[in-house]
C-alpha cells in the first residue's frame, strides 16, 4: 500500500523518479557506435595481442584496445583511466569480468595515439600502468577475490599472489603464442569466490586447521546458536568451558574430524579465528574450462597438493605455474586447452612434463548424478 499511496506504477517505474537510487540503465553507458549498430554487426578480428575490431553490417568499426587492471584500484588509478577515456574515446570506457580495462574508439585513425598514450604511462618503478594485451591465444588478465586486504578468512593473500604471478607470465599476457586461451584465477579460501573451480590454472588459498577458540570472550561478542547454526558440517556444539582462573563460561567446541575449515563460524562468530601461519597455504588445481569447444566443460584437478605462504613474491607457486604453461606451450595441439591436453597425454604423463610430484590422491574424477541427464553440451551424442 505505501508504494500505491506514494504514487509508484510498477508497470512504468521510471516516472515521476525525483532519486537516483539504483542503477541506471545501461544501454546509457554505449557509446555511440555500438548503441546505433546493436544486434548488427558483421564480424570481428583479433589485429594483435589486445587490439580487436568489431565491424557492423553498415560499415561502422569500433577499435578496442585491452590492458591489464587491477581488481582493487586506487581513486587515482581511475581518475587516470577517466582521463585517458576523456581525450580519446569520448568518455566510454569498459571493464571486463576478469579485471580488464577496455578502450573504445570509432576509426582507425585515433587507435595509435590511444595506444601510445597507454604504453606511456608508467609506475616509478618502471612498470606499464596499463599493459597492453589478454586476447586471442595468451594469459588474460588474472579474476581473483580480495585476500587479505578485504576478506576476513582468506588462507593467502589475492593481490600478492595475483602480482606474482602476473609477473611471471606477462610476456603471455601481451601476445597470443600458446596453443589456445589461458584462464587463470585465483581464490583466497574455499568459499571461493573466483573461478578456481572452472580455470585452466587456478591458485587456491586452503586452510588446514580448525578454528582457534577465545573461550573467556566468546560468548560476550557471539551468539552461540549463531556460530553452531553457521557451520555446514554440524562440526560445532555448545560446550560450558572452565577457564585458567576456574570461572566456567558457556562457550562452543570443535569436532576437528568434521571440520572443513571454511571459516563460516569466524564469519558469525569473532572469537573463533582461523587464519594460522604454519596451516595456511596455496593449492594449485589444473584442468578446468568453462567452454564446450572440442570437450565438455571440465572441472579443475588439483594438481600441488600444498604450498606455503612466502610473502611478497610466492617463488614455490610461480615456478610450478611457469613449469605449467611452459609444458602446456611446447606439448599441445592448436586450439587444445589445457585440461584437454592433459586428458590427451594422460594425467600421470602430466604431472612428468610439469615436474610436479604425482600422487593418486590429487586426481578428482567425480560425477555427479545429474551427469547422465543434462543435455547441455555440444559435444552430447545419446
């Protein structure tokens, strides 16, 4: 009644709006080439490693120049890309799903100045602000979730991890020389909210303790029916606690062998920590893809089972990713994707073409029981 009363139409919701609460629509945000040539274009081309063209069946061409981003930018960084999207391309500028910055303009004319004004800009310690690249068959730029500057139960940091890793494969992030696309992702812990599940190469942050327990604050800052109902495995109960000084205080208990250590309970409950030095790591899984070209979609293997955090540069985790895309590169045909390369090979023949120690236990072939009736994939045959 107080929508109808206050005048709101929920067949036209637009009129008489006085606020700007919610998004605005955004067909507003096309620029003008692509808003005239919706629905309409006749085909597009990768010209070079993150340079692409889309023309329209009328003859109009929109020039997009890719580079690298960063997930968490500094105000200044986006004023910077602002600026740049003001002086050549009319104000419209894009980001992508995998934390890509995308610059449009109509005409060949005014694609080497944007390009040139890209490459120029630079870091003080030398580096590209916004490097050139991530199409066709190379790296793309890294999804990944906050890490330790955002998150409160990441088992690794994303940013570090993400930098490092880039780092190691910027030469593939600015051509296109590998047998095919490259997705790389990063999750800092099981909730996982990156990709790592679906990628060809896919960093995870992975708790190996159960959570720590502040008994004497526990049920002061807690709702101990909150924190129980929180864990997913029934692995916490209530419990009465006797302290140091003989005071007993209602607090909670783990079952550790039920435990998953997905950090829910710290999520309701402060007092049940589980971040840990020493059980904190990086897995690296292989293999997934969310694509049906050629094979199914695939889900990542785990292919290192453990490694430890090595603050800033992670030298562990980026040699076994290089020793990855470099076997990749040399041993796959055109158009294979990583997983299918592997399956192709053999998994165990995998893992020696990587240097990676072998165990049965970090090859995952589950099916689920919806495996038999989805009717989804091009490659289906009944």
């Amino acid at each position: 009644m107080a929508f109808i009363s206050s005048g709101y139409d929920p067949n036209n919701p637009m009129e008489n709006r006085i606020t700007d609460i919610g998004p605005r629509n955004y067909e507003d945000f096309y620029p003008p080439v692509i808003a005239k040539n919706k629905g309409k274009w006749s085909h597009h081309e990768i010209l070079e490693p993150g340079v692409l063209v889309h023309v329209a069946d009328s003859g109009d061409e929109v020039y997009t120049v890719r580079v690298g981003g960063a997930r968490l930018m500094s105000t200044s960084l986006v004023n910077e890309i602002c600026d740049i999207a003001d002086k050549h391309c009319d104000g419209y500028v894009r980001f992508t799903t995998r934390n890509n910055v995308e610059f449009m303009v109509d005409s060949k004319d005014k694609l080497e100045p944007l390009k040139n004004e890209l490459s120029s800009r630079k870091f003080d310690g030398g580096s590209y602000k916004f490097p050139i690249g991530g199409t066709g068959a190379g790296v793309t730029n890294i999804v990944h979730t906050q890490g330790w500057i955002h998150c409160h139960t990441p088992a690794t940091d994303a940013s570090g991890t993400v930098k490092a890793t880039m780092d190691e494969l910027f030469d593939d992030f600015q051509d296109m020389k590998l047998p095919a696309q490259l997705r790389v992702s990063m999750a800092c812990c099981l909730n996982m909210c990156g990709a790592v599940h679906c990628s060809d190469i896919a960093i995870l942050g992975y708790h190996r303790k159960p959570p720590m327990l502040d008994h004497e604050y526990l049920d002061k800052v807690c709702e101990i029916p909150l924190a129980i109902a929180s864990c997913p495995t029934a692995a916490v109960k209530p419990a009465k606690v006797k302290l140091e000084d003989g005071t007993e205080v209602k607090s909670v208990e783990v079952k550790n062998e039920r435990c998953m250590y997905c950090g829910n309970c710290y999520t309701m409950c402060p007092s049940m920590p589980l971040a840990d030095t020493e059980g904190d790591g990086i897995v690296l899984m292989a293999g997934g893809k969310v694509s049906n070209r050629i094979s199914h979609p695939k889900f990542s293997k785990v292919v290192v089972a453990f490694l430890p955090n090595e603050m800033p540069r992670w030298p562990q985790m980026t040699k076994a990713i290089r020793q990855m895309v470099d076997a990749y590169s040399k041993g796959a045909n055109k158009y294979e994707r990583l997983g299918e390369w592997a399956e192709r090979i053999g998994w165990e023949k995998f893992f020696e073409v990587c240097e990676l120690d072998f165990t049965h236990h970090l090859i995952d072939d589950f099916r689920q029981q919806a495996y038999n009736t989805w009717r989804q994939s091009s490659q289906f045959k009944f």
